[in-house]
C-alpha cells in the first residue's frame, strides 16, 4: 500500500450547524433535483462548495465559512474511524472503515489499482474547482485486503463518536483515533497492501492533474499536501460490504424494435411484470450471462446465446465475466455508438435501485438490469490491468460527502 498517515481535516462546527442538513451524498450520485433539495437545506450545505456556480464562487465561499468558524481545523493527526449502519432488503448492516490521508501514485506503479473507465471533460472539471479552493471536500472509496480484519481489532472496546447522524435508513459515525500508539498499529497493518479503488476515479485523476500543477509552482516535495489524497477505506473481506450492480435507462426512439434485435442475441428465459420482480429474481446473481430488460410494465430475462457467449469470453475471458460488460457489446452491435456517445447526448441515466428503472422506463426508455457480482470480481479484473466499462459498480451505501475537509493548499504534513 502507498504511504499512509493521519491528517487536521476541517470539520463542520456542530454549535453552529445540524449535520443532516449540511452534509450530503456524493455529487455523482444525484440528480439536479436532488442537488437543489440540498442546496435548500442550508446556506452552509456541502453542495454550495463540491457544486458551485462556478470555481470562484466555490473559493469565497469556503473562506467566508472559515472566517464565521463554520468549519473548525482539528489541530491533531488524527485518523477519522468511520460506522455506516444500514438496511437493504430487509437485512441490516454496519460497514466499517477508515478516513486518512493516501499518497499518490500513478496507476502504472501498481499501488493504487483502478477499474473503471473515467470521463476527462468530468475530471478538467474538478480540477478547476481544486485549483480555486485548494480543498478535498468529499473522499474517494478505496478498499485493501485484510482476511483477518487486523485493522479493527486494534480499535479500543469502546469507540467514543463525535459525530452521528441518520438520514433517512443510514446512520454514520464518525471518531477521532488520534493516540500515536494505536495509529502505528493500523499503519503498520496496511503497509505494503495495494488500494483499489471503488468510487471516486474521477476525483483520483483530478488529484494526480492536481500534484502535477503543485509541482510546477512548488517543485517536488514529499513532505506537502498535494502528494496526498483524502481516502475512505474498507476491507474487501468486511461482510458488510455491499457491491450492486449498476443498471442503466437508455433514450431509444424505437424502444420495440430494440427489444426485437436484442433477440438475435439472447433467450428470453423469463417475461413478467415489474410488479413481480422481487418473486421472479431469486437466484438472480453472479451469472455474466443474464440480464433483464424492462419495456413498458413487463421484464424479460435475457439469457446470452450460448454461441455468442463463447464469442465474448474469446474476445476477453476476464471482462466477459462482467454482466454489464457483455451486455455492452450487444448493445453496440445494435445501436452502432458506444455508450459513451449516447452519455454525451444526454440519453442514459445510471441507477442503484430496479425500483427507480420500474419508475423511469415509460414511452421511450428501456431499462437494463443487471445481476450482482461479487466485490471479489473486480479486484480480480483489476489485477489483471483490466478496466471496466464506466458506472459498473455501486457500493451501497456511500458515506458522506462533508464529514472531513482535506486542506491541499502546499502545506507541509510530514
């Protein structure tokens, strides 16, 4: 693993604001209706920094916010202990993970390990916004290997939270690990494991563009911020690490005659109302040959031909054990565009929930849904240099984009 170490973020000043009104999702995962509902909550959301008007705005902003001490410095290296507790489908979950400073390296090093493809118009963007606030207001997921869970066991019994806050089914804590002994121990754990990345490719990307801009005011200097990177971490091996698929609503002008070339392709296993789903998916996971298509109230559950499936794993035996991957090929045979293209036009929408592809797929759209993998699957892509096509994962839940500022103004933090 890539040098590790505790940080003095910036934190929200909980006299002066509630945290369920400032703080927010991830800004990839929302909606403009979703950004604005936020934005409303209060002045001192989250959202008014990570998605401003614009990169200036976003600068005097965060300077008025530190002036009125709505963010406060934590003066100590500290290491940020982090509980998310959470419901899916009727069961109950507590992941549990780690918020500390990462240093970078480039993906050909092999130490930070990527899976995903990444959009550069999305990245030129962040880094505007780095450039101008010299902050890193939200953390990218990464997640390590540790079969034993050692990293957890050398917390005390007893975890003393300075922060909790639920919304909606979630609820996450925050501590503050900030003894010198016990942050040895959890360094010394994690030393010399690789990070994959789970979300936040774009916001690595912009970090590294980031550094690069630093060196050329500052020059090479390990011991300054800019060489680092504010990460959350988990394990692999945490049983409460939940890895959903993510499904996707396409804008097709013939949405019928999609569905009748999709049938070159695929069986139709199963056809049965949206309603149904839940009954009819059981054994619905794990397979890289099926997916669902939605149309109108109905679900057919597609099954790759098997002569076109040998085809896939011939062209790629790694990412042909990708539901979505496979799926992606046939879509391209047929609508002649990568996914990308129709991305640009505004004309796919990618989504977590089946509930929200139901509710979205009227005249007009298709949905697509897909099975789950295990989270094992894309470490082992990924440690075959393989990239999966863009929004392939979705860890579920994402932690909170405002618990922890990162500062990344060319400081010395070693």
């Amino acid at each position: 693993m890539p040098e590790c170490l505790p940080f003095c973020g910036w934190l929200y000043n909980l006299e002066k604001v509630r945290p369920e009104e400032v703080l927010a999702p991830p800004y990839d995962v929302v909606s403009p209706e979703e950004i604005e509902f936020y934005k409303k909550k209060s002045p001192y959301n989250i959202f008014h920094l990570e998605l401003p008007e614009n990169p200036k705005k976003a600068r005097e902003l965060l300077e008025r916010f530190i002036k009125e001490e709505i963010f406060l410095k934590n003066g100590v290296p500290t290491l940020y202990y982090h509980e998310l507790a959470f419901e899916y489908k009727g069961k109950r979950y507590l992941r549990k993970g780690f918020i500390l400073l990462v240093k970078l390296h480039n993906f050909e090093e092999g130490k930070i390990i990527p899976h995903e493809k990444i959009y550069f118009k999305v990245a030129e963007e962040r880094l505007n916004l780095l450039k101008e606030t010299k902050f890193q207001f939200s953390q990218i997921f990464g997640l390590y290997e540790d079969p034993s869970l050692e990293t957890f066991k050398t917390l005390p019994e007893r975890v003393n939270y300075f922060l909790e806050v639920t919304i909606g089914k979630e609820t996450q804590r925050l501590a503050k690990i900030q003894d010198e002994d016990l942050i040895k121990k959890v360094l010394f754990i994690l030393k010399n494991k690789k990070i994959y990345i789970a979300d936040g490719h774009h916001r690595y990307t912009t970090a590294l563009n980031y550094k690069a801009y630093m060196e050329s005011l500052y020059g090479k200097d390990d011991s300054r911020d800019f060489n680092y990177i504010s990460m959350y971490i988990s394990p692999f091996e945490d049983e409460n690490l939940l890895m959903l698929p993510t499904h996707r609503v396409y804008k097709i002008s013939d949405p019928q005659s999609f569905f009748e070339r999709i049938k070159e392709f695929v069986e139709i296993e199963k056809e049965f109302l949206a309603s149904c789903w839940e009954e009819e998916i059981k054994n619905f996971k794990g397979e890289s040959h099926l997916f669902a298509l939605a149309l109108g109230e109905r679900v057919y559950l597609c099954n790759i031909k098997k002569s076109f499936f040998e085809k896939l794993k011939e062209k790629d035996p790694e990412l042909s054990k990708l539901p979505l991957w496979n799926f992606l090929q046939i879509f391209e045979e047929i609508m002649k565009i990568p996914e990308e293209a129709l991305k640009a036009e505004g004309k796919v929408e990618f989504l977590s929930q089946e509930e929200e592809v139901f509710k979205r797929v009227k005249n007009g759209y298709v949905g697509i849904i897909f099975p789950r993998v295990s989270a094992e699957i894309l470490k082992w892509v990924a440690d075959k240099g393989k990239i999966m096509p863009h929004k392939s994962t979705y860890f579920y839940p994402k932690i909170h984009t405002g618990l922890v500022l990162a500062e990344v103004s060319g400081k010395k933090v070693k």
